[in-house]
C-alpha cells in the first residue's frame, strides 16, 4: 500500500505548527503572530479529523496567543478557540489539556459513561506502558484520568471498587517511577475506600485488602508512623483469612514481610518467630510453579538469618542459604528480583562464615555479592543494598586473609553504596554504618607510620556514623547504636564536644530503643548492644567541659533502664487500681493473655489471636490515657536526675575516656578525677576476682586480697579522702551509697582495704550500700510494715548439692523473728518450698529470708533462686509486688550479681527483690559456703532488729574480717542494696 497523501499532508502541518509552538516557548512571540502562522492554523484545522495530536497543537496555538495576549486574526477570538479545542480533546484525552486549562474545562463539562470509559481505558494504556517508569508523567495522568473516572458519578456500583483498585495501583507506580512519598497518600486513601466498596462475599476483598496492607506497609518504609505499620498487618491477617487456597501463600508470606519490618524497628522476636512460620507456612502450601515462590523462598530466607543472628539456632542459617539458592536457581538472569536474592545469599553466607570460619562461605559469599552488583540495574534502590552487602563481604574475607586491597575494596563499595542511597531511604542508616565499620576497621589495621591515614579513616568512620543516626526514618537501636561509634571515634579525634553532641543524641533514643512493651529479654538484648553509653558520655561531658552534675545526669539516664521501667509500671498500675481497679484488671488479665501466647511458636492461630489482643490492649491504653492523670501511663521513663539528691552518694564512673568520682553531698555534685584508674586496668581487676571467686580453691584469697588492695589504694582512700576535705564524713558511722559501673559492679568496693595491716580501709571509715541509680533510692516509697514473714529454706534440690545448715539457719531466723515481735510463721522447709507456695507467701511478707542455692546466669533475667520443684527466675520476680516490704535477706550464692553483659542495667536477685517493694535486700557477689552462710545470718539477726539492715551488715562484716582475716572470700560477698 502507497503513502496517503492527507495523512503525510497533515503531518507535514502539524511539524510545521509544533515547530512554531516550541519556538514561542523559546522566547519568539513572532512564531504565533502573523498571517502565515494564522493561515498554517487555518489549514491544520481543515485536517483536524479527531486526531488527538492536532487538537492538542491548535489547542496550544490559540492557548499561548491568549497568553502572549498577540492581537485577534480574521476576528477569531483565541480564548473561544482554546476552549474548543481543549473541549475536544478533554472528551478523548482530559491528560492532555495543560494543567492550568483544565479546570476550566472540567467546570463546564459533563461527563457521560462513554467518556468515562474512554479516560478509562486511556488510563489502563497510560499504566501499562513500558516506558512509565522513564516518562513519569504517563503515572501522573494515569491518576488523573482515574481520579476523573471515580468522581464522574458515573461509574455503575459494580465498577467503583474496580477502578479504585486500579486508582490504588497507578499511585503506586507514580511513587515508583519517582520515589514521591506523597503519592503514597492517594494510593492509602484509595486502596482504603476500595476496601470499604467491596462486597463481604466478593471474591476480590482478600486481595484488595492485601493490595491496602502493602501500601500501607511501604508507607511507614518512609514515615514511620507505626499506625501504618499496625494497620498493615491487620489487613494481611485480614486477606489470610479471606483468601483462596491458590492466593493464601502469597499472602501468607506479604504478612511474614510484615511482621519481620516490625521486628526491625523495634527488636520484638515475637514478631520475627511469627515472621518465620509465616514465610514458612507459604513454601509449604505454594506450588512449585508458582511464579511468586522464589520470592517466598527469600522472604523465609530473611526470617530465618534473622532468627539465627538473634537466637543463634545453627539449623536457621543453614536453612537459609538453602533457601536463597533455590530462588536463585528458580529466577531467570535478567529477571529484576535476581540481584536482590543474590545480594541476599552473599549476606547469609557472610553470617554463616561468622559463626563457622568456613573459609568456602566467605568465598562465595564474595562471589554472589559481585554477581549481585552486576545484575543491580533497576530498580535503582536495589543497588546500594547490594554494595553495602558486597563491601561487608569483602571486609569479612579480610579478616580470614589478611590481604589489605581485600579491606580498600570492602571500603570502596561502602563509599559506592552510601553515594547513591537516597536521603529517605531508612537502609541508608545501615549503608552509612557499614561504610562506617569497613573504614574503622581500615583504621584499627593501619601499620605504623601511616598515622595521616589513620587519622583521616577515623575521622570519615566517625562522619559516616553520624550521618547514618542523622536518618529519622531508620530503626532507633541502629540509630543509637551509629551515634554511640560515632562518639567513641570522635573521642579518640580529641573532639570532646562533639562526642557529647552524639552521646546525647545516643541517649536521646533510648526510649524508642528499649520500648516497654517488648519483653524483657528483647529490651534486655537491644540494651546490650549499648552498654557503657552512659559512664562514656558522662566520661566525654567532663572532659569538655560539663558540670558534674550534667554527667550525673547523662550517667542516671543510661543506668538501671530496666528497673527503672519496671518501677514505673508498677507505680502506673498501682495508681490505676487505686482509682479504676476495673481497667487495671483488664489492662493485668490482657497482659496475662498475652505472655501466655508468646510462648507458642509456630502456631498461626494463636499469633492471630495474639494480635487480636495487642489491639485490644492498644485501644484500652488509649481509654486509660483519656482520663484526667492517667495521660501518661506507662509513657517512657524520665531517668532525669531527681531535684532531691541523697545524703552522701558516689557514683565511680569508668570509661575508656577518663574514670572520675561524681560525689553527692546534700545535693551538691562534685568531681573528683580518678588519675590512677583506667578501665583496661579495672576490666582486669574484675576478671582477676571472677577467675578467683570461680576456682574451688580457697587459697585464691591472696589474689581477692590483691584487688581489694588496688581498689584501696586507686578508687576508695583518694574518694573517702575527699569526703573527709569536704566535712562529709564524721566518724566511722557516716554512711555512703556506692554506685559502681562497669568492672567496678563485680569488685566488693565497700571491702576495699589496704595490703599493709595499717594503711586504712572502708570498712574502718564508713557504712556502705549499694546503689543502681540515684533514682532508686528516691523513689516514693510506701511506709514498710513487719506484719509478715517469709522463711524459706531448701537442704536438698534434685541437681544440688545439700545445704546442711539450710535448715537450722531458717529455723533459727524464724524463732528470732517471732521473738521480736512478729507473729510465729514457721518457716517452708524441704519439699514444702515450692514455687506456687513461695509466691502466694510472698506478696504479703514484709520480711523474707531465703536459705537456698542461686545461680547467676548468662541472661540476667534467667539468674534465680533454686526452690524444691525448681527455680524461681528473676523474670518471675519483677512481677512480685509486696506493698510497704521492709527487708529480704538472700542467704545464697550470687544474689547481688548481674553478670558481665548489661552491668549497668544491675539485674540480678537481690535487685527484683528491691523492685518488689522491699527497702532493704541483703545479698551476695559470689558464692558462699553453707557453713558461712548459717554464721553470718545469725550475726546479722543478732543486730537487725536494734540496727538498720546497712549497720547489721556492716558491723557482721567486721566482725567477720577480725575473726578471718585472711580469708575475704567469706566476708566480702555479703552487701547491702536499698535505702
């Protein structure tokens, strides 16, 4: 077939006329004016035969005329023209007529329902172009078209939620195509009213709730607004329920994704648990077809890497990298997710080579990250991530190789990765750490005389943490965790301001860190990956010049977190039941309900019921919260320094930057700079007292006698010599509350005493205590009463050795007790002590006494007392309350001992038994004998009832020292904590 003449004709015109319209844009108004423009228009619009294109320029010709306001032509009126043509084209083409036209347009227009199919259809053509995401703007009409569409009142019942649905989708490809978080807010509006316009018994609900879910989701990626985040999933558990078996896996594993970016903000493992047997459920119940299942299988693969790295079950990783290379083998080379599955497999073989030292691992964990940089092309997001994996990878092949270019190539991808991720994009925070890591690692490896480099390596280190805390929308243990390196490398720059600047940014996160509605153990461990925050910042505030009482205050902030929110929730819940005992119930049974979930793993069923619940209990905060007084229940903690300090308090503050004394004196604070100590040297300390208490040998006394002498000599005679400059002490009975951090929790301190017979010690000058913070010993306290008592004594428990003196201790105890007045309780003995019987005892005994083994453990929060039937755990303990407690005396191993891991936190027994309500707790650093331990309960008996619980305990450890000089083991252990 030959060329048509009018079709190339009107194509030769309409050049002629576009040329025309882009020279006046340019600046030329000559090009619109005239006869010879007029009569090119004349004859363009004789050919005019509805073609989009033709009306679009003559549309624009007369437009710009109007505009440039260039004299009428033969009496044709341009405003009147401009109309007509837009008219016409907004019938057909409403995205065409220029932005400032079209609503004049629209206002006199009437759309019937063959328009509203045209703009429809246009709409589906626009979206489905494969160039939307080079030429935004086809998304932007799209969603005009479709706005059009869905406000025309033309649209039959039946096709609202359809076009919603499609409304939904063309928001989403616009914030694709241009990353325009905006959209977002149509795409969430739109998604929510197709959901309310879907029928109960439509089959597209489930669907349309996952597509609501997903926006949502990718919503709070940008705003972290945690609605988004709680609606999200409540929609994917929603299209669970609703789905077809054929659709159920895929949403099954959308919800997984859910809950897994909830574990990343905020560190719940339930979430991740129930992220896991998500993903896991939709491999299983998917066919092997389906072409969504590679995406499932990395989804899993996440879950279950994660887990390993959280919970360290060998059995997950090797799981996950099975996974991933399934995905990887089941997706095509050009296929755009195979650079996200590879970067994926080089991660968890990274992780695996961590935990095994496989040197085949680190190798091909090196290998899929280059493969994944090479395929990571669009979309363009995915290519830092992969960088950022790769240069990790890299860094950990240094470690097994040695080879330096393998750590300036780690460096080089890090910088590569952290150019190109964007500002809002919360994995921008890890980038940026992770160049932060590979660049202090190039730092820490530099031989000698290359200080410049060196230098330059720490300074960029420090820069890219800090910039990396800088992003809002990243999770807060990241951010925190990025400003606390960011600090410790500024401080070894000499820049003492500027790491106060990132401490205090780093405690300004704690709360968001440490939310009081994970359990204990997720706090606990997101808490430990920050330990020494506070001694370090208060260490940098001193030295730049910082009053004393600023870094007590930063020091109060970061210690005791734990048990300060406990304290808190007590205190809230307390107050509640006074004035609304019917909430408290409910707000009690809810939480009840819900720890009772949290130990079935596994069970899908129950994780939806549980979330049921979480509702619930976030509807009944938010009623609580709505009454007068109550508006901050159970809101963070505010560990500022109280306006009331104690009498005479010391907090010894170890930190790599500088160790100093913070001394409180009538509520004056003061500095005394601790020159002799350094924290390498009272980490070695430490480590020389737990090697000797460990040793069953009781000739390991002289080196606990070694220490006791340092500490003498470096921390306590320079601190009690200041003491005595400033009139504080007066005599032997001046009292002192110790608040020891880092390696000093784990040194008797109060037992510090010089290696010469006359050289002094603390036990000679004053009575101590012990404290975790200030606050806690100004906390309201309720006037204690001695109604009660609780004795409590286990000779024999399956898996102990005997205890031959439990027995006659507790008796012993229990006759004293009722000879001073209170009413006779025998005590519970042997087979009697069990927990159920422990417990109900306890929350009315004013006093208790325990005669048992302990044990301190790895997890604080498991360390607990040994009873017949088993142990009673510390997590158990916080959930005591025993209203105005006087004393608990904890006749045992190890009661006061948190371990080494969040020594700040002071988490141990004798601690839940101060959070229970009692203002005295006697307990112990390290093991004690039998023997020993039925002596010195009848000494401090013997003093208690005329004396202060601190006093009995001072005058017993006295007398104990005279009698045993040589032997600090027996005498050192005991101490007191409380009031």
């Amino acid at each position: 077939m030959g060329p048509n003449p009018t079709v190339d004709h009107r194509a030769r015109l309409l050049a002629m006329l576009d040329d025309r319209l882009e020279r006046f844009v340019g600046g030329d108004r000559a090009a619109l004016d005239g006869p010879d423009a007029f009569a090119l228009a004349r004859a363009l619009a004789a050919e005019l035969a509805a073609d989009l294109a033709v009306t679009y320029s003559m549309g624009l010709f007369h437009h710009y005329r109007l505009i440039a306001n260039l004299p009428a032509l033969d009496g044709v009126d341009d405003a009147v023209a401009a109309l007509r043509y837009f008219g016409t084209l907004f019938r057909q083409a409403p995205d065409l007529v220029p932005e400032p036209v079209r609503e004049i347009v629209a206002r006199g227009w009437t759309a019937s329902a063959e328009d509203v199919e045209t703009w429809r259809v246009r709409a589906t053509d626009l979206q489905q172009n494969p160039r939307r995401f080079a030429l935004p703007d086809l998304c932007a009409d799209a969603v005009y078209l479709l706005n059009l569409v869905v406000g025309s009142g033309q649209l039959a019942p039946g096709d609202i939620s359809p076009t919603l649905s499609q409304l939904t989708m063309a928001y989403v490809g616009g914030y694709e195509a241009t990353g325009d978080t905006a959209l977002l807010d149509g795409a969430v509006d739109a998604a929510t009213r197709c959901v309310a316009a879907t029928g109960p018994d439509d089959a597209h609900l489930a669907g349309r709730r996952s597509n609501l879910a997903a926006t949502l989701a990718t919503r709070f990626n940008h705003r972290r607004a945690t609605g988004d985040l709680d609606r999200a999933i409540g929609e994917f558990w929603a299209a669970v329920e609703g789905a077809t078996d054929k659709e159920r896996p895929g949403y099954l594993s959308n919800l997984g994704g859910a809950l897994m970016l909830r574990f990343t903000m905020n560190g719940d493992t339930v979430r991740l648990d129930q992220a896991f047997h998500c993903g896991q459920q939709a491999v299983e119940e998917s066919a092997p077809d389906d072409r969504n299942r590679p995406r499932m299988l990395v989804a899993l693969a996440l879950a279950a890497r994660t887990r390993f790295q959280r919970v360290g079950q060998p059995a997950d990783i090797d799981h996950a990298v099975r996974l991933l290379r399934e995905a990887v083998d089941a997706t095509a080379p050009r296929h755009p997710d195979r650079a996200g599955q590879l970067s994926a497999l080089s991660s968890a073989l990274r992780v695996r080579f961590a935990a095994t030292g496989n040197r085949d691992d680190i190798d091909a964990a090196v290998a899929a990250g280059h493969a994944a940089t090479d395929a990571a092309t669009d979309p363009p997001g995915v290519r830092p991530r992969c960088l950022s994996n790769l240069g990790a990878a890299l860094s950990a092949r240094y470690r097994a190789t040695g080879d330096p270019a393998e750590l300036d190539a780690a460096v080089d991808a890090q910088r590569a990765a952290a150019d190109l991720a964007q500002p809002g994009d919360p994995v921008r925070a890890t980038v940026l750490a992770n160049l932060g890591l590979a660049l202090r690692r190039r730092a820490e490896q530099e031989p000698s005389g290359t200080s410049s480099r060196q230098e330059a390596d720490t300074r960029a280190a420090a820069r890219a943490y800090a910039d990396s805390a800088a992003v809002e929308t990243a999770p807060s243990l990241v951010r925190a965790t990025s400003s606390y390196e960011a600090a410790v490398l500024t401080v070894e720059t000499g820049d003492w301001a500027a790491a106060t600047v990132h401490f205090e940014l780093a405690i300004g996160l704690l709360s968001a860190t440490v939310d009081h509605q994970l359990q204990h153990d997720d706090r606990q461990h997101r808490l430990s990956r920050l330990t020494g925050l506070g001694p370090e910042a208060a260490a940098a505030a001193l030295r730049a010049g910082a009053s004393p009482e600023t870094a007590l205050r930063l020091l109060e902030r970061t210690r005791g977190v734990l048990l300060a929110q406990a304290f808190a929730q007590q205190t809230d819940l307390a107050d509640l039941r006074r004035h609304h005992p019917d909430l408290a119930d409910r707000f009690d049974n809810l939480g009840r309900t819900l720890a009772a979930a949290a130990e079935v793993t596994g069970d899908l069923a129950n994780a939806r019921l549980r979330w049921r619940r979480e509702q619930e209990r976030g509807q009944l905060l938010g009623q609580i919260r709505s009454i007068s007084g109550f508006d901050r229940f159970l809101e963070p903690v505010d560990q500022s320094l109280p306006a009331d300090l104690p009498g005479v308090t010391v907090a010894v503050n170890v930190a790599r930057a500088g160790c100093d004394a913070l001394v409180v004196i009538d509520g004056r604070v003061t500095r005394l700079p601790l020159e002799e100590l350094s924290y390498d040297e009272a980490r070695t300390r430490a480590n020389a007292v737990l090697s000797a208490i460990g040793d069953d040998d009781w000739t390991t006394n002289d080196r606990v006698r070694v220490v006791l002498g340092w500490a003498w000599d470096t921390i306590m005679r320079p601190i009690l010599d200041h003491l005595d400059e400033r009139k504080a002490l007066a005599g032997s009975q001046t009292r002192v509350w110790w608040i020891p951090t880092g390696p000093l929790t784990v040194i008797p301190l109060h037992a510090a005493m010089s290696t010469d017979p006359s050289g002094g010690s603390v036990l000679d000058r004053v009575v101590s205590s012990y404290a975790a913070t200030i606050n806690t010993l100004v906390r309201d306290a309720v006037p204690a009463h001695r109604a009660t008592s609780l004795v409590v004594a286990v000779p024999e428990a399956p898996g102990h050795t005997a205890l031959a003196a439990a027995e006659r201790e507790a008796r012993w105890v229990a006759a004293r007790l009722a000879e001073t007045g209170y009413p006779p309780h025998p005590p519970i003995i042997g087979v009697a002590a069990t927990r159920a019987e422990v417990l109900a005892r306890s929350s009315t005994a004013g006093w208790a006494h325990f005669a048992c083994h302990a044990a301190a453990a790895d997890n604080p929060a498991d360390s607990h007392l040994v009873l017949h039937d088993g142990p009673l755990p510390v997590r158990e303990l916080f959930s005591l309350r025993v209203e105005g407690a006087f004393l608990a005396y904890l006749s045992a191993c190890t009661t006061a001992f948190g371990g080494t891991d969040l020594v700040d936190e002071a988490i141990h027994i004798s601690s839940a038994f101060q959070l229970a309500g009692y203002r005295h707790v006697i307990g112990t650093l390290w093991q004690v004998g039998d023997e020993a331990a039925d002596l010195v309960a009848r000494a401090v008996y013997g003093e208690i009832t005329a004396r202060s619980p601190a006093l009995a305990v001072h005058l017993t450890v006295l007398r104990l020292r005279e009698r045993y000089p040589h032997n600090p083991r027996v005498w050192t252990a005991y101490l007191h904590v409380g009031d």
